[in-house]
C-alpha cells in the first residue's frame, strides 16, 4: 500500500513539475513575443520618423536651394543692366557732343531702373533662402550637413547684403545720370552732386569688400568634403 501511494504521489509531483515548465514556457513565451513586438513597433516608429525627418530635410534643402538659384539669376540680370549703366554713365560724362551725352544720360538711367527691380527680388529671395536653410537644421543631426547648412546661411545673408547694395548704388547712379548737363563744352552736373558721389563712391567701395566676402563662401561651398579621405 505504502509503495503504491509513493509511486502515485511521484507521479502527481512528476506530473505537477511538467506542468508548471510548460506553463512557465508559455508564459515566458508569451512575453518574449511580447516583448518583441514592443520593441519591432518602436523601430517602425523610429524609422518612420528617420524617414519623415530625411524628407523633411530634403524637401526643404532642395527648396532653398531653388531660392538660392532664383537668387543669383535674379543678381545676374541686375548687374547686367547696372554694368551697362556704369558704362553709359562714364561714357556720358565724356562725351563732347551734347545729342550723344544725352542719349548715354537716358540709357544709363533705363539700365539703372531695369536693374533695380532685379535686385530687390534678390534680396528677399536670399533672404528667403536663409530662412529655409535654417528650417532646414530642424531636420538633421549630421555634424557635416549642419556645418555645410551654416556655409550655406552665411553665404545667403551675405548676398542679401550685396544686393541691397547694389540696389542703393543703382538708385545713386539714376540722381547722377539725371543731373549730367552739357554746358559750355563740357559735361557737368545741374546741381552740386559732391555728396550724392561720395555715396556712390562708398557703396561701391562696400560693394566690392562683400562681394569678396560672398565669393569666398561659394568657394568654401564648392570645395567642401562631406567624407573624410582615406589615408
């Protein structure tokens, strides 16, 4: 009886602990699986913001540089027409015949006035383009990206500052021209234009320290590495 009672007692135990293994298998597998779509749910939220934060940066640096572009047009077509104007100007002042002074006179104020309106709309699109460039830093954390983004913001306030510039010596260039008179043989100013050439004068000078300034960004821009070389 004793012996029949112990084997059915090793049984019952034999058959408690298998059991409570397979139980605790199923437990601890329930958490794994668990556990492991916790974390495969984390990932896809994580790669799901990596990739909305990489278009976001894409987006927005590719728009920037499209005001970038429509910046430097828009400057080009202003110096075009300011360098025509500079020309006829100085050609006016030398002139010894009063017909042709005065048809240098009107183009140089028709160049003056067609480029004035392109620099204006490069001014806010180089301001514009700073702007986005520095949107543009919300959506990354890549030391290179973020070092090329500040070239970048340096290179659009600094153009801004140029054709502002440019758009005040235009506006100087127009008083100067207006007042180019002929008399006695000679060309000569309606009125005293000492302190409207100074201006002038200093603009261009400005003009020339931050074109320097803007140039060599661009060169910075155009010569930057965003990999190491290998040695």
């Amino acid at each position: 009886m004793v012996k029949i009672f112990t084997k059915n007692m090793f049984v019952m135990l034999l058959s408690i602990m298998i059991g409570t293994l397979i139980i605790t298998y199923f437990v601890a597998d329930v958490v794994h699986r668990s556990n492991i779509e916790t974390l495969t749910m984390q990932h896809t939220a994580e790669i799901g913001t990596l990739e909305k934060k990489n278009i976001n940066f894409t987006s927005h640096f590719l728009s920037s540089s499209v005001l970038l572009d429509k910046s430097r047009e828009d400057r080009a077509f202003g110096d075009y027409h300011f360098d025509l104007a500079f020309l006829w100007y100085t050609s006016a002042l030398s002139e010894t015949n009063e017909t042709i002074m005065n048809l240098y006179k009107v183009r140089a104020i028709d160049n003056c006035t067609n480029a004035m309106p392109n620099y204006f709309n490069s001014h806010l699109n180089f301001e514009e383009a700073q702007t986005s460039f520095s949107d543009t830093k919300a959506y990354t954390t890549y030391p290179k990206y973020l070092e090329i983004l500040d070239i970048y913001l340096d290179l659009t306030g600094v153009g801004a500052r140029l054709t502002n510039l440019k758009y005040n010596a235009s506006q100087y260039l127009i008083y100067l021209s207006e007042n180019l008179t002929f008399k006695n043989n000679t060309v000569t100013y309606l009125e005293n234009m000492t302190e409207m050439l100074g201006l002038f004068n200093m603009t261009m000078g400005l003009i020339g320290q931050t074109l320097e300034e803007y140039e060599e960004f661009q060169d910075e821009i155009d010569e930057y590495e965003f990999f190491e070389e290998i040695r």
